[in-house]
C-alpha cells in the first residue's frame, strides 16, 4: 500500500509546469462551469434556448482544445496546429462571454493567456492577447448600453486580467529553459571530464609502456648479450648457471615486450560512456543510442570531435528541431567511422545552417570527413557525420 502511495507521489512530483498548467486549467473550467449551470436561475429573464446551446458550445469546445495533444507537445507541435488550438481557445472563451452577456470568458482568456507562452513566440503572444482583449472591448460596444468608454474599460479590463497568467507562465517558462540548459551543460562536462580521463588512462599507458620497453628492455637486451658473451667464456658449473640465467633474463625480456603490448593494445576510448552521459542530461528528449562492440577508436582528437557533432545533434533536437525522440548510430566501416542520427521534429523546408552546423563540418573537415544533412517540414532531421579512421586520412 505504502509503495503505491509512494509511486503516486513520485509521479505527482514528477509533473512538468505544463502539466500543471492543464490541469489548474481544467480547474478554472469547472469553476466557470458552476455559473453556466446555475445562470438561467440567476437572470432576471430566461436565456434563450439559442444563448444556452452558444454558451455550452463555447464550453465544452474549450475543454476539448485544453484536451488536445498539441497542448502537452507545444513546441513540438507544427504552427498551424498551436494556432488552430489556441484559436479554439480564444473563440470558445469569448463565446461563453457573449452569449452570457458577462465576465465569465474572462476567466476562460485567463488560461488562454497562460498557454501563450509556451505555444508561441512572446511577441506573437502579446498580439494575441491584445486582438482578444480587443474582442472583449468591441463586443462591450455592441451591448445595447455600450460606449467607446466602455469598450476601452472591457480592453483594459481583460488586457489586465491576462497580463499577469502570461507573465507568470513566461517566467515559468524561462525557468525551464534554464533548468534545462544547466542541465545539459552539466551533462557536457561530465561526458568531456569522462573523455579527458580516458585520454589521460592512455596516454599514462602509452608513457609507462614506452619505458618499459626504453628503459627495461634495453638493460634486459644488454644483460642478455653480455650473459652470451659469458657463457662462452665460461666452463662446468659456472657455465650452467650463466646459461640458466640467460634463458632468465631472456625469458624476461619476452615478458616485459608481452606487457608493453597488451598496454598499447588497451588504447580504446570510452566513447560509450561519454555518450550516454551526454544522453542523461537532456530528460525532455529520449536519445537511443547504437553503439555497437565492434566500434573501437584510439585516437582522442577523433573522439573529442566525435562527442561534439553529438552535442551539437542533441542541441538542434531540443532548441530548433523540438523533438521528442533522437536516435543515433554508430558504425565502423573499413576505412571510417559513421555517425547516423534522426528525430522525430518539425524539420524545415529550407536548412538554414547556423554556428553549431557550420562548426560541426569545420571540425571533420580537418580531418577529411564530412556532413550530410537532410530535412524536410514534419520529418525531422537526418544527419550522417563520417570521418576516416587514423591513418586512412
């Protein structure tokens, strides 16, 4: 019992501020619907069965937009879709107001002007705002007591009231954004720190080996010549034990050259494991990574680039493409090294490359390699990054 409470407490926790946002909306609704039903007691004339069936309308519309999935995706959504919603929103929260004749839309353009921010651009929001305020004024002026006076007390009035859910909700928002940021560039440390600690294990290997095999090997090599030079100088006994240390000291030489080996043999970076530390941080995008065993590198510069096309990948996912899912691959081929990847975002008609691509096909060009990019509007991104293998440039 006590697990399950647990369980809903962490999921509780877990909620994100849009999820808050939806359901403190579905909470605004039901306490704009409470008047709705109890309205036609409290007019001095019955409504119209023509105002009742607007009004409902208006309602039950709202809930169904403030339902939509392209209110949980945001971003992720296509424009046209984020309009079309908060355009339902809008319409149906003035409808309620006019065919109420009252504030009661109001309270409805409140959770409008809450979403605003995380569907559209600030300076397309506060438009937006304003066209509805606007709407709430001129429908003021239309009443049969309405003046221009009016109309500019209802624009104030619902301009007002908006204000401050949107500007609550922005800040909410540029939280996020921080927290996320912080986030991922918490992640690209530990993914860097984790490469600089491989390249400083191979490179501490690599020294150690060149000693060995510099300083051990070569006594090794000169005690076993001068051991030659002995026996056969020597006779009887003293020959058998200057032959047996011979084959010693031979013996030794061959495993000091074994050890150099395996120590030079144990090169390989932890591309893996700095890229699934890359992949943590970023909780608002599920990366899949394909990294098969086959895939072996040595070279820490390779590497090092490697994790920044991948950086620069998770980055045009999360900030451009608004993706929910990337995927990507790598795979080693005879004569180079591939990483695929692929979301699930907007895409774009037109690919307009910025610092981070631009940067990105510096980096393998200087090593011979390049970048193909594919995009087109509701596919996402497809990205192919090659470079050749040490030795093949």
């Amino acid at each position: 019992m006590s697990s399950g409470r647990s369980q809903s407490l962490h999921r509780f926790l877990e909620w994100q501020p849009v999820d808050w946002l939806r359901y403190f909306g579905l909470l605004v609704w039901v306490l704009a619907a409470i008047p709705l039903v109890l309205f036609p007691w409290l007019t001095s004339e019955p409504p119209s069965q023509q105002d009742i069936l607007g009004w409902w309308s208006g309602a039950i519309l709202f809930l169904l937009a403030l339902l939509h999935p392209t209110v949980r995706l945001q971003w992720r959504a296509a424009l046209w879709r984020r309009i079309m919603v908060l355009g339902v929103l809008s319409v149906s929260a003035f409808a309620v107001s006019y065919f109420t004749r009252s504030a009661i839309g109001s309270l409805l353009a409140m959770v409008v002007a809450a979403f605003l921010p995380w569907m559209l651009p600030v300076v397309l929001s506060v438009g937006w705002m304003i066209v509805l305020a606007m709407a709430f004024g001129l429908w003021a002026l239309w009443t049969p007591e309405g003046s221009w006076l009016l109309a500019l007390v209802f624009f104030l009035m619902n301009f007002g009231l908006t204000l401050f859910p949107f500007i609550a909700s922005l800040l909410a928002l540029k939280q996020v954004q921080a927290k996320g940021e912080l986030r991922r560039l918490n992640s690209e440390l530990l993914a860097t720190q984790n490469l600089l600690a491989e390249n400083t294990r191979i490179a501490e290997r690599v020294r150690i080996s060149r000693e060995l095999h510099d300083l051990v090997g070569h006594h090794l090599t000169a005690l076993s010549l001068n051991l030659e030079v002995a026996s056969h100088l020597s006779s009887g006994k003293a020959k058998e034990h200057v032959e047996q240390a011979t084959s010693l000291a031979r013996l030794l030489l061959a495993d000091v050259r074994e050890v150099v080996s395996d120590m030079r043999e144990d090169d390989q970076v932890d591309l893996r494991g700095s890229l699934q530390m890359l992949a943590q941080g970023v909780p608002e995008l599920e990366i899949h990574l394909d990294i098969p065993d086959s895939v072996s590198l040595t070279d820490p510069r390779r590497a090092q680039i490697l994790l920044r096309v991948a950086q620069e990948l998770i980055t045009n996912a999360v900030r451009h493409a608004s993706a929910s899912n990337l995927w990507i691959s790598l795979e080693s081929g005879s004569n180079g090294l591939s990483l695929k990847a692929r979301d699930d975002g907007r895409g774009v008609s037109e690919l307009m490359p910025g610092n981070g691509l631009n940067g990105m096909r510096e980096r393998l060009k200087e090593l011979g390699g390049r970048v193909d990019i594919a995009t087109r509007p509701g596919a996402g991104f497809q990205v192919r990054a090659w470079m050749p293998l040490e030795g093949s440039a």
